[in-house]
C-alpha cells in the first residue's frame, strides 16, 4: 500500500504521516529530509547554492541511509547521525536552492522511488508525491491549514527543541517557503486532483489522524 501526503510547511504533515504509518503497521517515508540532507551537505562544503550542476552532483554520490527509529527516521549522512543538523534554520531556508532547480529533483526523485520500492508499503509526505513521484498511490492526501496555525506550529516545535522562535519570523520564512515551493517550475506544490484534502487548522493530532483513518477505510 502506497500512500501520500502532501502540503505546505507546518500543515502538519510528519506528525500525521507518523502516525499513520504505526497505525497502519506500515513504513514512513519523510522526503524533506532528502531536500534537507543534500542542503545540510551543501553548506558543509561550502557548495555554490546557485550552482545546479554542482548540487546535482553532490546529490548524486552522497552516501545517505535512513534508518527507520521510533521517533521517525534517523538521517545518516556518510555514517553521521544528521536528524537534528538537517533541521536547523540555515538548511531550512537554503532548501529551496536544492529543491528548485530540475536537474537536482530528478536525482532525489530517483532515490525517493528507490527507498519506496525497498519499503514496500509506506506512508510518504512531501510536496510532490502524490503528484510526480508516486502517482500510482493508493490513497493520496493534500494536508492543509491557515498560515497562522502553521506557523504557531512550527515555532512550538523550535521551541521544544531549544531554538529562538518569534512567530512573525516564523510566519514571515512560511510564507517565503510556500511561495517558493508552489512556484517552481518542477515538482511544485500542488493538490492532485483525486487527492482526499484534510484541512487540520484547529484540529487536534487525534483528530486529524481519525479523519486520514476513514479515508484509508473509505479506499478499502
Ligand atoms: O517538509 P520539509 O520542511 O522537511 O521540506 C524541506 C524542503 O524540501 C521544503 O521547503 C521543500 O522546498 C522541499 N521539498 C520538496 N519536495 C518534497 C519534500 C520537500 O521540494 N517532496
């Protein structure tokens, strides 16, 4: 079983993937992270950001394991445990310079088919999966919510991990994120057309997953 979900920055879209995965006994597959890990080792390498061809390459030969844990998916990058480095603000808003260009998205497409073919039956979220990468999924979702839950959202989650977070800064790079990822040329955001769209601003974690859950038995 396949299936995808989609949406901006902070509609709550790993929370809801988690757990929909452990619900369903299925694997978890977190994309971003894949955008973010070729950021993170851009910046280490001092990597020219408007240079596609160079991030391309790098995308290419880097030696990235995910590694399923209870809290998600532990990152390794080259054997370094990066799940915390790649959330860092610098590689969130240098991400979009890995997820613009097409050249680049076509390597990271290639491997998320790749990990999705060794998984088997997954949940899997990003902006595109339902739309370009997976588009044979068996239930496709587009998660939605109003920027200023979204961004209380993230900021709660910077806070939990000992970030600085002023909500308006917050809301201000969600803005700029939704912008730039519903504006590209490849692989933008998007709700496919036969996507089942759950709007979760002012819904609770157990209420967003109760509505994923009927519309997983409502595919059965
Ligand atoms: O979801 P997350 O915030 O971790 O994604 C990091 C960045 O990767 C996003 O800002 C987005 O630009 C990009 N991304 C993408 N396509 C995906 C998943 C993430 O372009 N399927």
């Amino acid at each position: 079983m396949i299936i995808t979900i989609d949406g901006p920055a902070g509609s709550g879209k790993s929370t809801a993937a988690r757990g929909l995965a452990r619900a369903l006994g299925i694997a978890y597959l977190d994309t971003g992270a894949t955008y973010r890990v070729v950021t993170l080792a851009a910046l280490e390498r001092g990597l020219d950001l408007a240079d596609a061809d160079a991030l391309a390459q790098l995308a290419r030969g880097l030696d990235v394991q995910f590694v399923p844990a209870p809290e998600g998916l532990r990152v390794l990058l080259e054997g370094r445990d990066v799940s915390d480095a790649i959330r860092r603000r610098d590689v969130t808003e240098n991400s979009r310079y890995v997820a613009s260009p097409a050249n680049v998205r076509a390597v990271l497409v290639d491997l998320q088919r790749r990990l999705g073919a060794e998984l088997g039956s997954f949940v899997t979220e990003g902006r595109d999966q339902g739309s370009v990468v997976f588009p044979q999924a068996d239930l496709k979702v587009y998660l939605d919510a109003d920027p200023a839950q979204r961004a209380l959202r993230r900021a709660a989650e910077m806070t939990a991990r000992g970030e600085a977070a002023d909500v308006q800064g917050v809301l201000a790079d969600i803005l700029k994120r939704d912008a730039s990822d519903a504006g590209r040329q490849t692989g933008p955001l998007c709700r496919p057309a036969d996507a089942v769209v759950v709007d979760t601003t002012g819904k609770s974690i157990d209420e967003t997953l109760a509505a994923l859950r009927a519309a997983v038995e409502a595919r059965a």
